[in-house]
C-alpha cells in the first residue's frame, strides 16, 4: 500500500502552487475544483483547493520532505530563507544522523524538510 494524495483547502492556491513547483519539484497534473493538483516525481498528488473561510490544521500537522543528503537540507534551508520564514537548522552530526528544518508555505502549512541517513 502506498499514500497517493494530499488534499489541502488553502487560501491561495495560486501562491501555493508555485511555492510547492519551486521549491519542492511538483509540476501541474490537472486543474479541478477551481484550484491545481500537482504530482512530484514518485507520482504523490498534491491538491490545493481554494477556500474562502480557511480552517486552521490540528496543532502538530505538518508535512514532511525528506532529502538525500545532509548538504541538500542545509542548501534548502538557504534557499528558503530568501522566501519564506524559516525555522533554524537543526544539525544533529556527528552524534546523529539527523538534519533539519521548519518552515510554512504561503498559506501557513507547518513543512518540515529532513535527511535521517536512511
């Protein structure tokens, strides 16, 4: 079995869309429901539909990107800063395998991006 999508009610699905294509790989699948459905390179579907009333998420939710190296997170979190808040770098070496990050996409969804050596 393996987790196929993600359905998420935003504010601005157009910010959002090209916050996720930037910055996380996603690429346009389809428009439906007045907002975008994107699929990243595993084939994982993104939507972001439009809401006009937005409901907070539950304390704690977030999503989670995993990277291939450590390096790759600490490049990111450069990147990142240039556009959105940003969390500090959390870097675990050498006593762990563990490097990561915090940060929100335009509409406030809690993103954390990591490496863990796996």
């Amino acid at each position: 079995m393996k987790l196929a999508h993600l359905h998420l009610r935003v504010r601005d699905a157009g910010a959002c869309r090209v916050f996720y294509e930037e910055h996380f790989g996603f690429r346009l699948a389809f428009e439906g429901d007045g907002g975008f459905f994107l699929r990243d390179e595993h084939q994982f579907l993104l939507a972001l539909i439009p809401v006009e009333q937005h409901q907070p998420l539950p304390a704690g939710f977030h999503l989670g990107f995993t990277l291939a190296d450590a390096d790759a997170v600490v490049a990111m979190h450069a990147e990142l800063e240039a556009v959105t808040p940003v969390g500090p770098l959390q870097d675990e070496r050498p006593d762990e395998d563990y490097v990561s990050f915090r940060c929100w996409d335009p509409d406030g969804t809690d993103i954390e991006v990591f490496w863990d050596g796996a």
